[in-house]
C-alpha cells in the first residue's frame, strides 16, 4: 500500500476514453512502476464563478482539516494497539481497505446530493469531521483521566521505599497496636543496616528490644519497623533522622488497604474497558472521516478543474501513487498530454466575454482574472489553485495518509 497519492485532473481536448488511453500508454511506457487508477468525480452543480472562487479560497484550509484529524484518529489507534497488543489489520471504509477505497472511489449520492450547492457539500463535511474530532477529544480525556489515575497509583507502589507506597508491604502482624506502644517504619540505607541494627534500641528511652524486623529491601533502601512507646516517639523520630534514617508515616488500616485494592481494580477495568471502546470507536470513525476526506477531494477536483478549464466540465480525474524516483518522470508525462499554452479555459472565457455574458455566471473581476491561466512560461510560473506549494499546467494535489 502506498501512503501517498496524487489527484490530478487533465483537460479533455478530443474524447475522455482517448486521454484515459494516452495517459495509461505513457505511464506504461515510461513509468511502469507508478500505479494509475482514473478517479471517479461526478457532475456536481457549478454555481457561480464568484461562488466558485470563494470556495477555492477556503478549500486548502478545509482540506487541511479534515486530512488532520484523519491523522489524529489514525495515530490514536496506533497508539492503541501498540498499548494493547493487538496486531493491525489497516484501515478500512466499510470493511474495504482505505487505498482500495480512494483508488476505486465512487460518490455516495444518498449522503451527498449531487444537485446540492458545493458550498454546502463542502460545509457539510466540515460540520461532521469537526463532531468526530469533538468526541475523538472527550473519548481519549475520559481514557487518559483514567490512565493518570494508574500512573499515579502504578509510581506509588513501585517508586523507591522512599517514596512508595508502603501499605501492600505491611502485614498485621508487623504492627503492634496497643494503649501505650506504636510500630514505627524506618527506611534505611542499604549500606547503613547494620547501623541500624546496632543503634535504633539506644536512639531514645523506652525502644522495645529486639524489636526491628525487616520487611522490604529495593535497590537503594531497607525498610524495617520499631515498637517502641508512643511517648517517645518523636525523640525517636529526630534521632533517626540525625542518623539518616528516614521514619515514615503509616497507619495500618485494613479497610483503607481494602479499598485501595477495590480501586485499583475498578481503575484497571475501566481502563481496559474505555482503551476497548475508544480503539472501535476509533476504528469506525477513522472510516467516516477518510469518506468524508475522499468526497472532499473530489469536490476540490472538481471546482478546481472548472477554475482552471472552464465550462462545461470536461476534464479527465486520475488518481497515482509514483515513487520518489519517478516523480519528475510522471510529472513530465502529466505535462505533455496539458496543452497548457492553448487550453481551452482561455478560449472559454474569452468567448463568454464577448458574448456579453458574464453576469449570469461570471462577474465582471474576470476581466482581470484573463491572464491569470497563462501557462509558466508566459506567466514566469503557474498561480496554483488550492494554495498547493508546486504549480503545474494542470489541477494537482497530493493526498499523505500517514
């Protein structure tokens, strides 16, 4: 599969069959390595040229956004699956793989009337993308909130002794719990342990001899407990510290352990549960926006293509995927079957001109707008339509899916 097409429309001269058939000949003979599809574009209502350059003007923006949140939602879903471990199968519209659909693509008249305005089509599909890109946002806030929640939870139970949480450490047993006598946790170095067990019975009064166990060791700390009375508790507590021992405050409560564990098992469920639900959701919406993408596409060709060569619409709409080698080859080819120094958007407009036409379909600024489809070479360069970067004597964009 490639990850990047061209959409070009061509001027129709003769017949769409006999440029389709030059098209495939040349691309066979000089470029055998570029895949060539014709891309299906259908009648759609023209309008108005003011209509029409109005809707040019905003049809790279548009573009831009759709192709950014197909982007959004396909870096989603890799995200996804690589978290969740699940192999991809690529994406697909409605179950056709997303390459298949572009070079086989056919207008969906029931969602998309061909009589409608292109200004509404375009709006259209702007006001749709835009509602997924909403929920793509508060599906994947609702997915991270709970993330952060484990994270929070995951640091705590496997930061150093330090920092971490001690309760899934500590037993019943380990604490003593009376009137008068308290368990404290001393975090200690690893290499001052045996200062520790040398030194905490004579750090304070009233320490319980031979009272410290250890119970935890990580990689910079030993965590032990000391009962001793509750009286002398931060005597102690100072003198450790003086020691570099570090006391760290705990109060063993099976029920806060228990809930804890209740909510660390909720937090795994639901993240799990959303992660499931936000890949599917991902999945179907990634379909709707490259349909919608696609449709815009064929919308811009078509607007594009009666800005450039004029009415009727009789243009011939293909879609290649050249390599990086063969692009200044293809691009030639492209350029030999344009007669760009003779097109007929001249000649059409002129025409309609001295017909006295122009306020049916075209205002008066086109009288200015003449020399505006000069080839390069009258011009010193193409102005390029839909704010594409490089210009060519025929309408050309390129569309990345990655």
């Amino acid at each position: 599969m490639a990850t990047r097409y061209w959409v070009v429309s061509l001027p129709v001269q003769s017949s769409s069959s006999t440029l389709w058939s030059r098209l495939q000949e040349s691309i066979s003979k000089n470029s055998f390595d570029t895949p060539l599809y014709r891309f299906n574009t259908p009648d759609l209502r023209v309008g108005t040229l003011d209509s029409l350059l109005s809707l040019s003007d905003d049809l790279t923006k548009s573009n831009n956004f759709v192709e950014g949140v197909s982007h959004k939602i396909r870096r989603q879903i890799e995200e996804l699956e690589r978290v969740s471990g699940v192999e991809s199968s690529g994406l697909t519209v409605d179950g056709v793989p997303v390459d298949s659909y572009l070079t086989r693509f056919a207008w969906d008249e029931a969602k998309y009337p061909t009589m409608s305005p292109l200004r509404e089509i375009v709006d259209g599909i702007h006001v749709q993308v835009a509602k997924i890109e909403d929920d793509l946002k508060v599906r994947v806030a609702e997915y991270s909130n709970v993330r952060s929640q484990l994270n929070v939870i995951n640091r705590k139970q496997s930061g150093s002794l330090a920092v971490r949480d001690l309760s899934n450490l500590v037993k019943p047993e380990d604490i003593v719990i009376s009137e008068h006598l308290v368990t404290l946790l001393a975090v200690v170095p690893k290499y001052s342990q045996k200062e520790w067990e040398a030194n905490y019975e004579t750090m304070t009064t009233y320490v319980v001899p031979r009272s410290s166990k250890k119970l935890h060791e990580d990689n910079e700390y030993a965590l032990f407990t000391v009962t001793l009375f509750a009286r002398v508790a931060d005597n102690f507590k100072t003198s450790a510290r003086e020691k570099g021992f570090q006391i760290r405050d705990f109060e063993y409560s099976p029920e806060a352990q228990e809930s804890r564990k209740s909510e660390l098992e909720r937090l795994v469920q639901d993240q799990e549960s959303l992660r499931s639900s936000l890949l599917q959701w991902c999945y179907t919406s990634y379909g709707e926006v490259f349909s919608s993408w696609m449709h815009f596409c064929a919308v811009r060709t078509f607007a594009e293509s009666i800005l450039r060569y004029g009415l009727p619409p009789n243009f011939l709409a293909a879609v290649l995927a050249p390599s990086m080698k063969s692009e200044k080859k293809v691009r030639s080819i492209l350029e030999g079957l344009c007669d760009s120094r003779n097109s007929l958007h001249n000649n059409y407009y002129e025409r309609i001109l001295e017909e006295n036409k122009e306020e049916i379909i075209f205002p008066a600024r086109l009288h200015g707008d003449i020399g505006y489809w000069k080839s390069e070479d009258e011009s010193g360069g193409m102005a390029g339509l839909g704010g594409d970067a490089d210009t060519h004597p025929y309408v050309s964009f390129t569309i990345n899916f990655i």
